[in-house]
C-alpha cells in the first residue's frame, strides 16, 4: 500500500534528485491496476521523506477495466488492494525507474554512493513468517524493525488470534545505495508476500536475474528466495542460483537440497483424501505429518512393506485405493510381476500428480496399458475394481469418518471382493514416541481417527469373519516395548 | 394375405438377391425399423455392393439390431438371410434380448430375380449368386420353422408377395393399457377364509354359495378397482379349489388380474397327466380337487394355462410377476422370462434346509417399474429399491397381505392357523449383525459410484431436467465423500440465492423496489418478506427419538437427527453439540404438539444459525478481519502522510479528503463485519432461526405458502428457548403502494440498525409465472451488509456505478436448477424411494455448486 524512503545524507534534499521526482508538487502515476500517488511528506536538509502511496482500484481487480475483460481475483473483498505486494514491486518499477537502475542525471555520484537510508512498508503480509523478514533483509546488512498490527483486538473474545494480524509494518535502515535498497524491496516485498499478481512466466526468471545479480547469489536464503519468487517453479530456481552462483558445484548442491526440502511440499501420502497441488493448505497438512515421520523414513518403509507383501502374496492384478500422488504405483510399476495396475483416488489433484510423476503422458505402450488411474471414493460401491488379486490401502481409512467406515467395508470386502486386502493406519500409541506431538493430537490435520492396536484388531477381526476374510496383523517400523511399531498393518486373505 | 406379428420382435426377410426383400420391407415397415445389409455396407465403405465391407457391415446391422431389442423396438433384418447359419445369429440375438424371431421367406422365383439384377446396373455380379442363394435356401426351407422362429411364412409368388398384409398385435405380457387403482394379493395357498377377510377389509364383498357343480362366486367389488393375484393360488392350505374358484370368476368378470404361480403350474402339468410329485402341498390339492367334479377341473386347466407370465400396466408404472422381474424383462415374452416369473433365480447352491438359495434379483433391481410379487415368504411386506414382495406366508400362519395401489398402502390380515410348518424361518438375514433395519436401508448402507460420477441428467417433477456436467460430479465427489455428512441424513441441500436487480438510487445497489417489481411482473401477487439472518445456512433433520432416526433414517449411530450446512457438513463438529442443539430444536416441536398434528416422528427444517462467526470464523479472520486490518493500517498511515505534506506546504486537499473517507469506509466495514460476530459460551448463545418446514413424514412442505411456514414455524420458535429464534416477517400485497412502502420503511430501519436486510419470497412456495418458474427468494441486502461483500469501498459512486452492472442471470438459472432438485430430493425421499435416488438430487446440487475439475486422465 505505501512505501516511504528516508535518508539523513547531507543535504537530504537531495533525495529528489535520487528518485527523480520533484519535492515540489504531488506527482500521479497511472499504473494498469490504479494509481500511485508520490509526494515529500517531509523536506529538510537534515532529513527528507519520499512517500508512495498506491491507490488500486479494487472493483477493476475483480471486474477487469473495461467491458467483458475478466478481473485478477473473483472475491470483492481482499486485502490486495491495501497491502504492499507484488503490485507495490511493479510501481516503483515504472515510476521510479532510474533510482532503481542507480543512475541519476543530476547526482550521479550520490546514486553510486552508499548513504545513509531508511524504508518502512505497509502493511506488508507476512503470513505468521515473522522470522523471514529478518532472514531476507538482516544479511543484507540492514537494521530490520517490525511493528505487528492487530488484527482485531476487539474480537478476542472469540478465541485466540485476534491480536495479530498476517501484516508488520516493516522498518529498514542501513547505510545503502538507494538502487540496492529499492531492488532488495522490489524482489523480496513479493517474496514476503507469497502472492503475485499476474502469471509467472520466463521472464520472470530474466527480471529476478537482473534484480538480484549483485546480492542474490551470496545470500544464505538465496533458494527460499528464487523459489518463492518463481513461485515454486523448481527447474527455474535451479536455473537461477546456477546462473548466479560462482561455480557450478555451488549449484549443483543447491539444487539438490532443493529436491530433499521439496519432499516437505507435495505429500506423496497415498489417502483417500486431497493432496497437494495448488492447495497449500493440504500440502501443508501433509508436510506436519512427514515432519513428524520423517527422522524414522517411515512413508518409504510403509509402501516397501505393502510392496514386499503384494509381491509374496503372488498378486497379479492389484488396485491401490487412496492411491495419492503414486508413490506405491510407481513402486509396483516397477515389478513385472503385476500384470495390472489400477490407482484410484478420490481427489483430481493428487490423480493429476499422479499422472506427472508417474509420466503417464509419455509411458512406452507396453508400460502404459499394466496401469491405469481412476477416480473414486471408497464409501461408494465401485464395479471397475471388482475381481482384483489384491487391494492396497496404505494410510487411507483414517481420513473416513468413523461412520463411513461400514459401507467402504462393504464396497470392498462384499462387492470388489479382492483375494487379499492390505490396510495400513497409523498406530497412535506410538505418537508418544514423536516429538513436538500434544496428547490427544492426531499426524495428520484430515485424520478423522487413529488406532490404538488393540482398536486396530477390534474392527479388522470382525470385518474379516462377517465377510469370509483371515486377518493378520502386524507392525510397521521399529517396534517399541511399550507402544510397538509405528505404523500398523493387515493382511486380509478371502477363505475360499 | 392378413399376418399378425407382435408388435415387438425381431423379423428376418429370407430371400435370394433381386427377390423383393426391400421392396417388401419399405412397404411393411418404417424406415427406422428397417436394418438392412447393403444401407450398413454403404454406411462402413461408400459402397453397397462392396462385398470386402460385408464383415464390417454385419457388424453394424447386428448392434444396430441389438440396440433395438434392448430397447424394446422392432426390427426388421433385410439381408438374404438365405444359410442357416446367418439366421442363428439372428435369432440367438432375438432370444438374447427375449424378442419372438419371425421369418418371412421372400421367393418369387430364382428368374424373377435374375430378371430383376439383370435390370440393374449395380447388381451385375452374375447369375451364380442368384443360384448359390435359392440353393442355399432350398437346402434347408423345409426345416427353417425348427430353427427357433416363432413364425414363418412363405410367399412363393410375387402375387402372394404383393397380397400380404400385416398386421401388429399387443404381447399378451404389456398391459400398459390397464390402468388402476388396484388391490394386488400375495401368495394365497388355499387359504380361502383369509382371502375373504382380506376382501372383507379392502372394501370387497366375495361370497361363495351352493355345493359342487352349483358352487358359485358371488363378487362385488368397489367402485373402479381390481384385484391382480400375484400367483400360487393353491397348494398347502385347506381350500384350493375354492380360491381357485374366485380367483377365476373374478377374472372371468373382469374384476380381476392374475399371474401364475410355480405351484400354479405344477398343478396344471399334474392335470395335464404330467408324472410329477405329490409334494410340497400339491397332494392336498389333489385330495381336494378330487372331491370336485370333472369339468371344474377341466375349468382350472384351462384357467392356468391362460395365464401369462407377467402383467406390464399402467403405461409401465407397475409389473407383477410371482417370483419378481428383472427390468429388461418387462413387458417382453420368452421361456426365459417365463421361467423367471415362475421361480426366481437361485445360485445354485443349498441352504442348511436343503433349499435352494435364492437370488435376491431385488437388490439390484433400478427400474422405473415398481414390481410387486410373492414366491418368497417373509415376515413383513417391505419396499426394496421400488419393488416390494407381499407373499408373507399365509399358509405358514403368518398373514395375507394385499398392496393397495396407487395408494402404496399395505393391508394384512393374520392366518387363521398355522397350515404348514415352514421348512426354514422366514425372516430377512441381516446384513450387519445385531442391527434391526429394513431391507432398504440395509441396501441404502452403501450407495453405488455409478449412481453419480459422470455426466447425469436428473428428470424433476418440478417438470426441469437438470444436467450436470461430468467435471462437476467429479469436484462433489471430493467433496462428498471427504467432508459431507453421513448420506442418510443428506436428503436435501437448499438452491443458492439470488439477489435483486441493482437499484438506481442514489448510494444503495440494492433496494426492495427492485425485488417488488421482479415478483410483480411475474405475477405472484403478493410476497412474504421475511428478515434475512446473518449466520450461516442451516438444514435440521429432527427426528422424535432415536428411534424415529433408525426406522425412517436407518441410523444406528445413536444419531437423533442432523445439522448441516448448505455444503452437506456437520454444522458442529462434535456430536455433543450437535444432540444438544437438536434437543432445543426438539423441545420447541414437542411443546406445540407437532408430532401428532403432523402425524410424523421427523422433520425438515431449513433455518439460519448465527452467530456468523460459529461457523466462519476463520474465514472471518483470515478474510474479513485481515482485510480491514489491512486497509486501516494502510488508509490510516496515507492520511497522516498526506496531512504531514499539507503542513509542508503541498497542494494534498482533494487526495487528503479522497483517502480520508477511504479510511472511513475501512472503520464502518470492520463495524459491518463486527456485528454479526459474538461470543459463545454455551448452547444459548446460538440462534437457530428456521423459515422453512420443508418436509414431515409422506410430505413435503413445499405446496404450502410462505404465511403457513412463518406461522408453523412461529410456534415452535416460541417454544424452543433461547436457542431458538423466531423470523419477522410481513406479506405485502403488491398492488398496494403503502404496503410496499411500509416493507421498504422497514427494510431501512432494520438495516440501518445493523440487519443483513431481507428476503422477499413470492406467497406460494413456487409459483410459475408467465415466462417459467418465479425465483422462490430474492434477498435484498442492506448497505452496511453489502461492504462485507463488495469491499470497504464498494459505496464510492464510481465503484458503485460499476457494480451496477452485475449479470444475474447465471445465479438465477443456478437457483431454478437447485431449488427443483431439492424439492425432487425430497419428494423421492418422502416416497419412501431407495436413497440413490435422493441422493442423485442432492449430488447433483453439491455438483453444481462446485468448480468443475478435470474428471480424466
């Protein structure tokens, strides 16, 4: 929303030589999106203030500007039109172009010069990411304040959360070129913000190269960064850091941190439920439970086991319910044993990641036709997976509701009637064993319920008799004395 | 020449090439019904006479015929036809799809077909084809009537040819015709002072008077009705001949339909001088048939073996049969279907009393057909999946039971005595141990994917059929299977709502006058305008007692009814809460004596909960306060800015005053939002305020006005405490302008003192107007209100001038759509329909909410 500069250079007047902008009158600058308004709120020779205000039209930003043209947003109310965003980076590049390239017709010298300089943003969102702020601007040499703003004290009667806002009002001070300061806000404002505008494409890569190419490349947060700023384009990342960076061994290894910090973005949990793409929230979901399971590689050991198990159990022709984004289809992708392959998941995203991963697209012809992915919901019967070897179930009935669970045992152990059924669901005595977990709190913000396995075996033993199924049960990663394996598993076989 | 064909079945032209089989066709046959071989080899290659293209083009003419059959249309096959061979693929398809095979053989004689060929330049493919088709046929003319054709004729000449005329005639099994009101009686096995009861009680008086050959039937039946014998009319109990006496009159009078039984027919092959066993109660028949005298037998023969294996009726609402009826049966006559009426399907396999065990072709019965039947004994005629057996083992002491239709009633009276002990109990076997539930909502625990992935189309009594496209069925199944209630209680989700059209006046972008005109141009009338809550959407399923939720519901969670919102999900979500809401709700219903004058042990009640801030307070947070946050911190610092500028000397006014009353729009928008936000403490602090009963037990609520809702709803307001909340309201006669300004007066004061604003409804609950259906509700929302909508700014005449302009008439089609699928959900569930039939509407309302996503991959 608006950005001001400061500086105590001697004289300070000179700052509107700097920026190129008059102290003497208000200057207004169209911009596609509003307008901004510039003007010296302060002028002195010990002290002067440029402020910019942005004025943004906030019904062309769902309506479009002109006739059938179709808006940026679909909801009225947002806070894009008051908060320092990509938007504030596109003003001060189109209206303060020189000062951002550091030149300066009238005192080239000063626009080359560090001096020393103040900025302060607002509101700037943050979204409960305070740290980041200091761990963007503080390497840069700056001294960083952040003053919170409420959000709405007057409603905390409510419940916790009120006080504070996603938004800071940023201070930065520092002795700086003024070119530095204002490609460092241009870059990082967006990076903050987590949000852009408009669609990022390649060139998006060129402008964050030529932005950052004096201080990017030695920031210790330089893929937090790009990523961001490519919004999470990864090859583009790698792209940028290699470009920037001083040898190719620093890129490479920058890279591959990327591609192990990424596991945490994209879930590659195989539930019933959405997974990642473009839904953050889940992702994020997704990512507490890997957080947690990570230290012991407890997802891998899940799917190698379930693996492992289809495989002794002689399956052919085997269906992976709550397939997710295809990790375990990727698995017995790989063992000629399975004739085919069938991944069903009830959400469209995880199927498209699916989909990617598994490279569907382009799968020689041989490949392609073992495997097919579907969507489906569990609670439903479903007459494309009957007659099938074996089903998988890794992780999937924890995300029914409890009273849902009567009729996906029948959809699956009446209709689709495979030889063997595999399920796996956490085993919550063990959740004691996890650090960071409260008691009583579930891996996973979607699980409707986790097993003891005690409550484990209480409702598979009766499922297997009532539907002419053997039960066996079993654990899943190092076993504890006291609260036993992590991850717990059945193997239904049908009687006859 | 006069020939009767049925006026379903599959015909077969048999003739040589240039024997006249289209000429023939054309004459005797629509075009649509015509397949013929060389029209499908010009279809696959350009060519008719190609003769590389006649394995492809056989291909065509076989699905084509196929696709007929299945449903239910004649076809005629112009092709030679002339070897054996090619007419056993015609008739395996005919019997496939239990069409009759009919032939007719075309043969004027092989010169007349050469002449013909010869005649025609594309036919030049020489005599030896004529000769090889008149050899092949002569081979084997003589025994074409063993090859499983129904008819044959020949025609030998081309006068015979030309002589023919044919003539349709109705299958025996489609009554369509026959329409109701009938009394449709279940198996009576000899129980003839049962049966008279049961006559007694349905309105009938049937008498039997005089001994022997004098022994008669006198009837007298209610004004209009018939009775259908659904079969097995003896054997086992203590008078067969008398039942077959008055089942036979009565069918004889016309006062009465009749279907056959398998013990029905067992007995006719018995009379026939058939070598069967006296078993299963056919040796007391005999006995009793014995002491009749000879012709009544030689009556009963003839009377069974008239009878057809089902009756299809009124215009194929209704189908009985004795053992059942699988849907593609109906109305179509084979062996197959014979032997299916007469005995069911079993697996093969024995139970633990040496009996068969049957197929339960019912549970996967989908047909538009409501198909009443007997054969299998149970304990209480119950429907499963619209169909509904009634035999429930009179003769084995339990009762005798007749459907009235189309009242769906069902009368019993209990058997005299036990007649036979029953060889294995006759009780449903349960599907989930331990859990009493009826046969249809044991069905209902698990619905089928295929009921609602894909594009479906869904046919409304409100008379709209509503499409929705197959990437919006994918986006609900997500939603619906992650996130929505239990199904059960999902039996109906309300239409989104439209707003007015956008007012002109200065500073508002809605005002009442807009609703008032919209409802007066279509004609309703007068209007209820009713307060409008800002909470969230509410639907409460409130069931009597436990009880009520598992007879009517099939609930068996301890669940007392439901709360959810227009998305399908718990509204609470704990139980806890969700019991205790429902209590309240319940206490209010129970202090006006709703039950009883409703004669329901549940309802539908479709309501307002607040506050706003229970429901959506994270999106209140996260959007709402964020945003106000946002602007105030911003607009607030740009004032002070500016306002330092103007001390210094800049020309600021005009921009200090724009941001200044930007700034006063954020203050009065985080105020607008504030008001509907409080705290809740306990169950007191919510406000359940309901406008519409939708639906009671065999009702739905939506053929009573608005003025009826309020009022009904008024009373158990009233009673239900705190937690319940009581909707204003006034009806406002359109005509007259000091009502409308009343209602607007009203409209203003209430938003002005911080009212979301109102909803206008048309008086009747849908109203058609001149141009379709009326919108069931406009809401007109107050200014204040409308900043949590449109922004903090939205009122500043240059935005407001833009917001103006805003299409309504995607929302409105939305809403039309909605709204006749809710009620269709309803009506289905009221009509005791199988829940995939409810839950199709309310899928495809949840579908049409949703953002479509891409279903393949």
């Amino acid at each position: 929303m608006l950005l001001t500069l400061t500086t105590t250079h001697q004289p300070a007047t000179d700052l509107g030589f700097l920026l190129h902008k008059n102290p003497g009158r208000v200057h207004e600058a169209p911009l596609s999106f509003g307008r901004a308004v510039l003007f010296y709120p302060e002028l002195s020779e010990s002290r002067s203030t440029f402020a910019m205000l942005l004025d943004i039209d906030p019904v062309a930003l769902v309506r479009g500007k002109g006739r059938g043209s179709q808006g940026l947003f679909d909801q009225y109310v947002s806070d894009r039109p008051y908060v320092a965003s990509s938007f504030l980076s596109v003003a001060i590049a189109k209206t303060l172009r020189n000062a951002l390239n550091g030149s300066s017709k009238e005192r080239p010298d000063l626009a080359a010069k560090a001096i020393p300089l103040s900025a302060r943003v607002l509101p700037l969102p943050v979204r409960g990411a305070e740290d980041l702020v200091e761990r963007l601007f503080k390497p840069l040499g700056y001294n960083v304040e952040i003053e919170s703003i409420p959000l709405d004290a007057k409603l905390s009667y409510l419940g916790d959360g009120w006080d504070v806002s996603p938004y800071v009002c940023l201070n930065l001070s520092g002795t700086v070129k003024l070119s530095e300061l204002l490609s460092h806000l241009y870059v990082l404002i967006p990076v903050l913000d987590k949000q852009k505008h408009y669609f990022v494409d390649r060139n998006e890569l060129e402008k964050l190269v030529a932005k950052g190419e004096s201080w990017l490349g030695g920031h210790p947060e330089k893929e937090l960064i790009a990523n961001r700023y490519l919004r999470f384009k990864r090859s583009w990342t790698r792209e940028v850091l290699a470009r920037l960076a001083f040898d190719e061994a620093i890129a490479e290894e920058a890279a591959s941190e990327l591609s192990v910090s990424s596991s945490g973005y994209g879930s590659g949990e195989g539930h019933a439920g959405g997974e990642d793409t473009g839904e953050p929230r889940e992702a994020r979901k997704d990512a507490a439970e890997e957080a947690l399971e990570r230290p012991i590689r407890l997802h891998e050991l899940r799917l190698e086991t379930v693996a492992e198990k289809l495989k002794e159990l002689g399956a052919r022709r085997v269906v992976d319910l709550g397939c997710g984004s295809g990790k375990l289809l990727k698995r017995l992708l790989a063992e000629m044993q399975f004739s085919e392959i069938v991944g069903i998941d009830v959400s469209s995203g995880s199927l498209e990641n699916a989909a990617r991963r598994l490279r569907l697209d382009t799968m020689p012809g041989k490949q392609r036709a073992r495997i097919r992915i579907l969507q489906g919901a569990l609670t439903y019967r479903d007459r494309r997976i009957e007659g099938y070897d074996a089903a998988a179930l890794v992780e999937v009935i924890e995300h029914l509701d409890s009273d849902r669970l009567s009729a996906l045992e029948r959809a699956l152990f009446e209709f689709a009637r495979p030889e063997h059924v595999i399920v796996t669901t956490p085993n919550r005595e063990y959740n004691a064993k996890f650090e960071g977990m409260a008691p009583g709190q579930l891996r996973h913000a979607d699980h409707r319920f986790e097993w003891t396995r005690q409550e484990f075996a209480k409702w598979a033993e009766p499922v297997a008799e009532r539907f002419g199924y053997q039960v066996e049960l079993s654990g899943i990663g190092d076993s504890d004395e006291e609260f036993g394996a992590p991850s717990q598993m059945a193997v239904f076989a049908r009687v006859g | 020449m006069k020939i009767t064909i049925p006026e379903f079945c599959l015909v077969a032209l048999v003739g040589a090439s240039g024997s006249g089989k289209s000429t023939f066709a054309r004459k005797h046959f629509l075009p649509t019904e015509i397949v013929s071989s060389d029209a499908c080899r010009g279809v696959v290659s350009d060519d008719e006479n190609d003769l590389d293209a006649t394995d492809d083009a056989f291909k065509l003419v076989h699905y084509i015929a196929e696709t007929r059959l299945r449903r239910r249309k004649l076809v005629v096959i112009d092709a030679t036809n002339v070897r054996k061979e090619d007419r056993a693929r015609l008739i395996q398809l005919a019997k496939a799809h239990h069409a009759l095979a009919v032939a007719f053989v075309v043969n004027p004689g092989e010169d007349i077909c050469h002449e013909r060929n010869r005649e025609r330049p594309d036919r030049q493919f020489g005599a030896h084809v004529v000769r090889n088709h008149t050899r092949a046929l002569k081979r084997d003319i003589k025994r074409i009537d063993k090859e499983g054709f129904r008819y044959v004729h020949e025609f030998r000449s081309v006068e015979a040819i030309e002589a023919v005329e044919i003539e349709r005639t109705r299958l025996w099994t489609d009554r369509r015709d026959e329409i109701g009101p009938f009394d449709i009686i279940g198996d009576v096995h000899g129980c003839r002072d049962e049966l008279l009861g049961l006559f007694g009680k349905l309105g009938y008086s049937v008498r039997l008077e005089g001994e022997g050959l004098d022994r008669r039937v006198v009837a007298e039946v209610p004004e209009g009705r018939r009775v259908i014998f659904v079969g097995d009319l003896v054997d086992r109990g203590p008078a067969s001949p008398d039942v077959l006496r008055i089942a036979m009159h009565m069918v004889e009078q016309g006062q009465a339909l009749c279907v056959p039984g398998n013990h029905d027919v067992k007995l006719l092959r018995y009379l026939n001088g058939r070598n069967v066993k006296l078993n299963h109660g056919l040796d007391a028949t005999v006995s009793q048939l014995d002491r009749e005298p000879p012709e009544f037998k030689q009556t009963v023969k003839k009377f069974i073996d008239g009878l057809v294996s089902h009756a299809w009726l009124e215009g194929g609402r209704l189908a009985i049969a004795h053992a059942g009826i699988k849907e593609p049966m109906l109305g179509r006559a084979s062996g197959a279907i014979r032997e299916f009426c007469l005995y069911g399907e079993t697996s093969g396999e024995t139970d633990e009393f040496g009996l068969p065990i049957r197929y339960n072709w019912a549970a996967e019965y989908r047909g538009k057909t409501t198909v009443v039947y007997g054969h299998t004994p149970v304990p209480e005629a119950e429907w499963l999946n619209n169909t509904l057996c009634v035999d429930t083992g009179c003769v084995f002491g339990g009762k005798l039971t007749a459907l009235r239709w189309p009242e769906k009633e069902i009368v019993s009276v209990e058997a005299a005595q036990v007649y036979m002990a029953p060889i294995r109990p006759f009780a449903h076997p349960p599907t989930r141990p331990g859990v009493v539930l009826s046969q249809q909502a044991m069905h209902d625990d698990l619905l089928d994917l295929d009921d609602v992935i894909g594009k479906r189309i869904v046919t409304t009594a409100m008379g709209r059929t509503v499409q929705v496209p197959e990437a919006n069925a994918a986006a609900a199944l997500e939603v619906m299977s992650r996130f929505a209630i239990q199904p059960k209680w999902l039996i109906h989700l309300p239409p989104t709502m439209s707003p007015c059209e956008t007012s002109t006046r200065e500073g508002f972008l809605e005002h009442p006058d807009e609703a008032f005109a919209y409802f007066d141009k279509e004609g309703a009338g007068r209007v209820v305008v009713e307060e409008k809550h800002m909470g969230s959407r509410a639907l409460a399923v409130v069931c009597r007692e436990e009880d009520a939720a598992r007879r009517r519901f099939g609930v068996t969670s301890g669940e007392t009814g439901a709360l959810f919102t227009r998305t399908g999900r718990s509204f609470f979500n704990d139980a806890v809460t969700t019991e205790a809401m429902l209590e309240r709700i319940r206490a209010g219903m129970d202090a006006c004596d709703f039950w009883s004058r409703f004669d329901t042990d549940w309802a539908l009640l479709d309501a307002e909960l607040m506050p706003w801030s229970a429901k959506a307070q994270g999106l209140i947070k996260e959007q709402y306060a964020a945003t106000g946050a946002a602007a105030n911190a911003g607009l607030g610092e740009a004032v002070s800015l500016l306002e330092k500028a103007g001390h210094g000397g800049l020309d600021t006014a005009e921009l200090l005053a724009d941001f200044a009353s930007r700034k006063a729009r954020a203050d009065q928008y985080v105020d607008a939002y504030r008001r509907y936000c409080w705290p809740v403490t306990s169950l007191d602090d919510y406000k359940f305020a309901p406008f519409h009963l939708l639906a009671t037990e065999g009702k739905v609520h939506m053929d009573r006005d608005h003025l009826w809702h309020m009022q009904e709803l008024g009373l158990i307001a009233a009673e239900g405490g705190p937690s319940l909340m009581a909707t204003t309201y006034r009806v406002v006669d359109l005509s007259s302008e000091a009502e409308r300004l009343v209602a607007t007066e009203w409209w203003l004061q209430q938003t002005a003192n911080g009212g979301e604003g109102m909803v206008i409804k048309p008086f009747d609950f849908s109203v058609r107007g001149a141009r379709g259906m009326v919108q069931p509700a406009l809401k007109v929302r107050g200014s204040e209100y409308l900043r949590i909508i449109y922004g903090p700014e939205y009122d500043l005449e240059g935005n407001l001038a833009r917001l103006r302009k805003r299409g309504l008439g995607l929302k409105r089609s939305l809403a039309m759509r909605e709204f006749a699928l809710g009620q269709e959900a309803l009506l289905r569930f009221v009509a005791r329909e199988p829940l995939r039939r409810v839950h199709e509407c309310v899928f495809a309302i949840l579908a049409l909410e949703c953002e479509p996503v891409d279903p393949r991959l």
